[in-house]
C-alpha cells in the first residue's frame, strides 16, 4: 500500500462516518439476560474508529461488568470478583478493531448473556494460525490486517 493510499485508508477510518466507506464498521452490543430474547438491549456504536472502542468500553463498564463484594469476617478488605475482568475486555475488543477485515460488511459484535461474552470480529483468526495453534493456545501471526489502525489508537 502507497503512502497515498494508506493516508485516505487512515483518514477513512478516523473519520465521522467511517461506514460511509466501510460499510458496518460499528460495534453492536447486545445483553441477552434470558434467552427468549425478553428483556433484550442493543447498543450500536458509530463515528471514528478510536471514539467507538472508548464508548463501547465505557458502555460495557458501566452496564454489563458486575462487580460483588464480599465482607470477610475479620478482615479490613473485602473481597470482590467481577463477572469479567476489565482489562481483559479491553484487550480483546480492541483486538477485535484492529484484526477486523473493514471490506466484510459485518459489524464487531459484543453478545452477553448470563453464561459469557461473545465477541465476534470477522474473518476471525488470521488464516495463517490453524486449528490446532487455536486449541494450543499458540496465536502467533506475523501479518497484520490493519498496521495502521494500532499507530494512532
């Protein structure tokens, strides 16, 4: 990709509708607390690419993490677990930015419901890591869908 061409990809991504370009590149968030489908909420998520991550993180800390505490008799602190850890939520979706294909129209999606979180970010795994490297935990990939999405968020 020529300087040209990586800058319009950049400045397409950052800007205000980058779906004008790449069409579905949002992020959806659905809680499914029952699986009917009652009490069902989705969030969508639009604008630049860097605001997306930062609203959508900050949508799931406020609203899907939960957080329990737990007094221990004779102790000062208490102990507190959390339904997902945060970090590794951040982790995660922004991985999912950042590896998603933008010429695939489909969103990022982040599915919840009471047994676990789902993100989705297509094609999925880079086709250079195979099911065995999944299942070993080995996910090592030395190629890069979006090189220039990660040096400016």
């Amino acid at each position: 990709m020529g300087n040209a061409q990586a800058l319009k990809c950049w400045t397409d991504v950052f800007n205000e509708r980058p779906d004008d370009f790449f069409p579905y590149a949002r992020i959806e968030v659905v809680d499914k607390p029952d699986p009917t489908g009652i009490g069902m909420t989705e969030k969508v998520f639009t604008g630049p690419l860097d605001r997306q991550l930062q609203d959508a993180l900050s949508y799931i800390k406020n609203y899907i993490l939960k957080e329990k505490v737990t007094k221990i008799l004779g102790q000062a602190e208490a102990e507190r677990i959390y339904n997902y850890p945060y970090a590794a939520v951040e982790e995660v979706l922004s991985n999912a930015i950042y590896h998603k294909s933008y010429q695939i129209g489909e969103p990022i999606t982040v599915t919840v419901t009471p047994e676990k979180m789902e993100i989705t970010s297509l094609p999925g795994p880079d086709r250079t890591i195979s099911d065995e490297d999944i299942q070993n935990r080995r996910m090592i990939s030395r190629r890069y869908r979006n090189r220039r999405i990660s040096v400016t968020s």
